[in-house]
C-alpha cells in the first residue's frame, strides 16, 4: 500500500474513554498511543480525521432504543452498566464519539484512503439490547450498517482477533449471510464471556457465516500464525469482501494481565502485514480498529508494529520466541474447526 492512502480518526476527547483509576480500561492509551507514534515519525504518512459523535440514526440501525435511552440516563447519573463496566457520567457522549470515529474511518475507505485507523475502537462485547466487557456502542456493527445504507456495499467480513470471543459482533450477525464474522480467541470455558465455541456457525440464512477459532491458554506466535494462514486467506478468496474490517486487539500478546494467549511484538507485524496484503488483493478498504490491550506499554509497542505491518516498515519491534507446549491441540482444533466449516468453505 502507499502512504498516501493512509488515515486515522482521533480526538483529544478519545482519553475520556476512561472507567476509573482501579479498572483495567484506563483512558490514556490513545494519546500515549499517538504520541508514541508521532516520536517514531510514524504519522507523517497519515491523514488525521477529527470525528464528531455518532448520530442516533445509526445507533439505532443496531441497538435497541431501550438500551440507548438506558445509556442517555446513565450518562446523566453515572452508575453501572453491567458487573465489570462501570459508567461514569459522560461516558455515552465520549462512546458516541468514538463509535463516530469508526463510521468517518470507515466512510474515508470510499474516497482515495485504502487502510483507516480507529485508536479507540472494536468494541464488539455490545449488542443490540445490552452490553458488558467495557462496551458500550458496537462500532463495528454501527459503521457496517451506515455503509451499507450509504454504498453500494453488501459483503463485509470481520477478522477479529482480540483475545476475547466478539459475542455481541456475532449475537447481532448471527443469522446473516452478508457479514462473515470470523473470531480468533482464548477458549471461552477459560476467559470471558464464555462463549465462541466451534459449534457456533451462524443459523438459517446465516450458518456458515459465523466463524470461531476458540484457542487454549498458551497459544503462541507459531501456532497463532499457522491458523491465521490456514483459515483467513481461504474465506477472503472465496467470500469475496466489499469491505475488510480488521479488529486487531493486542490482549493476545503474553504479558496482558486479563487473559492468557501469548503473543508476541512481531506477531502483531505479521498479522497486520498479511491483513494489508489480502486487502490490496480483495477490496482495497481496510478498517483497523485497535481493540483491547491492558498493559499500557505493551499494547503501545504492539499498536506501532501494527502500523508498521499495514505500511510493511521494517523497524518494528521483535521479542525473544518462547516454547509452545500446546502446538498440536491448536493443530488438532483448525483440523476440526475445518470440518465443521466443510459444507458451507474449502480449506
């Protein structure tokens, strides 16, 4: 990809994306995100876009309006959306500028940018009528619907590979043929929310449309790749996206304090490079949303070797590989997440 086809959305304001000092989402991630950025010289290749809110049409395109005037009341009075996501007052406005920075990146893609980036985005734990797991507004569902009002746009595909199964992505598209929902994570009978389960492939019009990798603590660089190459590119051939959207959290890698994949700097460079490659061999727009990450330092590190995979730069960080003891179980679970898929793709 050339540089010139490059764009982020950011907005001070991103840094209120924050739950509490004692909470594992802490809102200074995206500035120390782009400042570190900036230090590397890495933003000169980059059109920065300014978001503004989200309008309620397109929340409403997916959430239920129960849900959202349960938001509006909550940002008003503060309190608690769910067990392990509290609401501080603000936090519906700072969700819907966040959501608005997905839909402006994503809209850039049908102008001259090819790859766009959302710091604070893929917040896919949210569903139509409720939400847990530091979610409020799913994102990723709200810029699919506004482009599919907009464009003459009707094949998305997800490639999700945050370290959590993407519930809500999947309770929202679970029946629809026109999004394939794939989701690489840790087992969900080890890590929550407990679900993404191999079995689950979709329902109706939909099966087969709905895609889980469901992978056992421990998984490493090695056997991380090989089931990145032996599932993606197949379905990219065969779906045929209009439009690639790429949520690459960095709670995979192996010093992440809420989960128990271990990945490392470079595998977030090989992954975004491989992203980048079948983009440019598909439909040449690529949505990357930053996804989830709770060791600062770490996810800023894994952040800029994402940009340099999507920008295929070669001073991106590397980290000492470490032993796999687990390599033939993630064998043994593509072999069967293969067979499961075996009516619907050709691996």
């Amino acid at each position: 990809m050339l540089s010139s086809v490059f764009g982020i959305s950011y907005h001070q304001d991103y840094n209120k994306y924050d739950l509490g000092i004692k909470h594992p989402l802490i809102g200074d991630k995206p500035q120390k995100t782009m400042e570190f950025l900036k230090e590397k010289n890495m933003l000169i290749d980059f059109s920065i876009f300014s978001p503004e809110k989200v309008e309620e049409i397109d929340m409403l395109r997916v959430h239920d309006q129960v849900y959202i005037n349960q938001l509006k009341e909550l940002n008003k009075t503060g309190g608690m959306l769910s067990f392990d996501t509290p609401a501080p007052r603000g936090i519906y406005d700072i969700a819907r500028l966040a959501t608005g920075g997905t839909v402006l990146a994503g809209r850039k893609l049908f102008e001259k940018y090819h790859c766009t980036i959302n710091p604070l985005a893929g917040f896919h734990h949210a569903s139509r009528v409720s939400s847990s797991g530091f979610c409020f507004l799913n994102d990723i569902a709200i810029v699919i619907e506004n482009i599919r009002n907009s464009f003459q746009c009707n094949r998305f595909l997800i490639v999700d590979l945050d370290v959590h199964h993407a519930n809500g992505t999947q309770e929202i598209y679970f029946d629809d043929p026109t999004v394939l929902n794939l989701s690489f994570h840790q087992d969900g009978r080890t890590l929550y929310p407990g679900t993404g389960s191999i079995e689950k492939i979709g329902r109706d019009k939909g099966s087969g449309y709905t895609i889980n990798l469901p992978l056992p603590p421990g998984t490493g660089h090695k056997s991380y790749v090989h089931a990145f190459d032996s599932i993606v590119p197949p379905l990219i051939t065969q779906f045929k996206p209009e439009f690639l959207i790429y949520q690459c959290g960095v709670d995979t890698h192996h010093s992440d304090p809420l989960a128990n994949l271990n990945l490392l700097y470079q595998s977030y460079f090989y992954l975004a490079k491989r992203m980048a490659t079948l983009s440019s061999e598909s439909c040449q727009k690529l949505l990357v949303l930053f996804g989830g990450g709770y060791n600062s330092i770490a996810s800023i590190k894994s952040y800029y070797n994402i940009i340099c995979g999507l920008q295929d730069k070669k001073k991106y960080l590397k980290e000492k590989e470490q032993e796999e003891a687990n390599k033939k179980e993630v064998k043994e679970i593509i072999t069967k997440l293969k067979e499961q898929l075996e009516p619907y793709w050709s691996f």
